[in-house]
C-alpha cells in the first residue's frame, strides 16, 4: 500500500460519508414517494409523527424512522420544541409538488433503475455488448418522464421553440411536427397543447412507452392532435414535417448520424430539426462539475449502453458536446447547426438542411 496524504484521506473520506447518505436517502426519498408522505405534507402544516401516521395510514415507528433519517438530510423540516415535522415551500416543490419547475422525485427513480440494474450493467462491461433502454427497469421510463417534464414545462414553449428561428410561428397557424424518441410523450403533448393548431406525431422504439404516451395524450384531452406510434429514428413515416425534434435522445441511439440522414428525408422544405441534448461543454476537464458528475453517472449506466446495444453503436454518451453533436449533423448531410438557446441542463440545437 502507498503512504495516504492523512488529510487528503480525511477529506475525501468525509466526502463519502456524505455521498453515502446521499444514496441511501435516494432510496427514501423514492419510498416517501411511493406511499405518498412527501404528498400527505405538501402543504407545509407541521405534523407530529401521529397526525401524519393517521393521514397516511402507515405505522408510526415506521414513519419516524423515516422522517428522522429525512430530517438528517435537510429534505424535512423538524422542530425539536414540538416534536414536528414538515415541509418546507422549497422541499415541498422538489419532492411533492409534480408540476412544479423544481420537482426532483423522477430524477431519484432513474438513479433506482441505476442500482437495480446494475448487474446487467456489469454484465455489458465484461462481455463489451451493450444494454438496450428497453432492457431496464419500469422505473427507468417513468422516472425519467418525471425527471425531464419539469424542464419541458418551463422553458420548451417559452423559450426554446422560440429561440428557433421562424419554428413558432409556423406552429401557432398550423405545422406537422415529429418528436422521436418521444419517450412517455411529456414534450409531444406538452407542444400539441400550446399549439392546437399544429399536428404532432410521437415515435419511440420502445413500445410501453408508446402505450403510456397514447394514455397520457387522452389523459391529457389532445388526442385529437397527437398520435403516438412505435417507430425508430432510422425509419419513422411520414414527409414533409416543418419540425422534427428530439429531445435528450440523439446521444442514446447507435446511429445517430443515420437518424439524422433519415431526419433530413422527411423534413419539409426549410424544415428544422431540433435537437435537446444535456449540458456539456466539449473537454472533460470542463464537464468535472456536480452537473457532469450526474451525467456521466446516467451516460455509464444507461446511455453509453444503450447505444452500444444498436447498430453502429456509435456511444456518443450524455456528455457528447457541441463540436460531436456538430459533427454528427453534418455528417449527416445537414450545413445549418447553431445553438439556439441553453439552460444549466440542456443545449437546444436548430439544424437545417
Ligand atoms: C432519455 S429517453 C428520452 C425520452 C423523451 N424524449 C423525454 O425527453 O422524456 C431516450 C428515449 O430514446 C428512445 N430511443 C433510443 N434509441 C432509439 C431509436 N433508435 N429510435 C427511436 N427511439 C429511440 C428510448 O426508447 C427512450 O424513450
């Protein structure tokens, strides 16, 4: 063994001990989720551990433990002179609140699907094959759903579609849109209500998805304006869409390059492909932040594998960067690649032909 630096070793051990707890109160925050406390103290009201075990049925040893362990982490509130607990306005918006713009539960189920599927994972190390997306766990699809819609719902319809040049308005008078990759359907339904004008179109390859998507778009009362179909990007129908979008999907396909050529085919004239992806900047040196470590964490575990799992299996990762995803466009016949907009989580791309 190689002499330790004490306090090098010191600091970083305190680290884990943090990072440690950290994960394990994952796994409670998807629990508090599941049997619905987070829900039952959206309101703020200070509850004792008996007020709250009579709304929500659970025994009280159970929830005290819980709540102490929640307390630990400054996800709750607790005040030792009445011995109650409760939730913030901010632990309110990320852990009860699923419309709210800061709603993080979703992001604690993909890290769920991390764990659980962790030996398939290591499988896909040892043998170099990769892992579909349709391999994981459910928790993967719904919690990514519930990651992502909060960042669709504050910024796709006031800021990146109108940060694409000419895009709004042609969908506010009528436009035919493609959302590949669509997931659970949160952005294509999200658009089809913004713009009841427009025609949308959902394609996934992952067909629970789609299920889930048509659910939600009826759910959602738009049916009559977006249908959701099982399809991959290589080959999804249809011609002449004024937009085809992607969102946070380009880098977990194998053939990213051959989607784009089939993306070029079936767009309309001056047509526009928007492409979502997660933040990065292009050197790793720059992606060594709290952003990129969560990235990099969901790309080794998911999106890395996932495309290695297609043809081609190019495995551009969640951390690919402008100049690859430049290269990718243009690699695939397009001469029109410029960054429309940016939030601390995700570039927004306006590709043209
Ligand atoms: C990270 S999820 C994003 C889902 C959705 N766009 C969202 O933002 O919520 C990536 C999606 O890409 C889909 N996908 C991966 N490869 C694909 C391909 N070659 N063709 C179509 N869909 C693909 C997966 O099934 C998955 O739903």
């Amino acid at each position: 063994m190689r002499e330790p630096d004490m306090q090098k070793l010191d600091a970083l051990v305190g680290r884990l001990v943090g990072d440690v707890g950290a994960a394990m109160s994952g796994a409670l925050v998807v629990l508090g989720d599941q049997v619905g406390i987070y829900k039952a103290m959206a309101d703020g009201t200070p509850m004792s551990v008996q007020d709250l075990a009579k709304k929500t049925g659970i025994k009280e040893r159970y929830l005290r433990e819980w709540l102490s362990a929640q307390a630990a982490a400054d996800y709750v509130a607790y005040d030792e002179k009445t011995d109650r607990f409760s939730l913030t306005p901010e632990q309110a918006m990320v852990f009860a609140e699923e419309n709210s713009p800061a709603f993080f539960v979703g992001a604690f189920e993909v890290v769920q699907s991390m764990w659980m599927d962790e030996p398939k994972v290591a499988d896909a190390f040892r043998t170099g094959k990769g892992l579909g997306w349709h391999e994981h766990s459910t928790c993967l699809f719904r919690g990514t759903e519930r990651f992502f819609r909060p960042g669709y719902n504050s910024h796709l319809v006031n800021e990146w579609i109108p940060a694409l040049g000419g895009v709004e308005e042609k969908l506010k008078t009528g436009a035919s849109v493609a959302d590949v990759g669509c997931g659970h359907g949160a952005s294509t339904i999200l658009m089809a209500q913004a713009y009841p004008a427009s025609r949308f179109t959902g394609f996934d390859y992952h067909g629970p998805s789609i299920e889930r998507a048509k659910a939600a778009a009826k759910d959602a009362g738009v049916s009559d304006r977006v249908t959701f179909e099982q399809g991959s990007a290589a080959e999804f129908p249809g011609r002449g869409y004024d937009m085809v979008a992607m969102f946070d999907c380009l880098h977990d396909m194998g053939d990213p390059v051959g989607a784009g050529r089939h993306v070029k085919e079936t767009l309309g004239p001056n047509g526009t492909w928007l492409i979502v992806e997660p933040f990065a900047h292009d050197h790793l040196k720059d992606n060594l932040n709290p952003v990129g470590r969560v990235y990099y964490g969901a790309s080794t575990m998911i999106c890395t594998p996932a495309s290695l799992s297609q043809e081609v299996g190019l495995g551009l990762g969640a951390q690919a960067g402008e100049m690859k995803l430049r290269k990718v466009a243009l690699d695939a016949g397009f001469t029109h690649f410029r960054r429309a907009t940016e939030t601390p989580f995700n570039m927004v791309f306006e590709v043209r032909a």
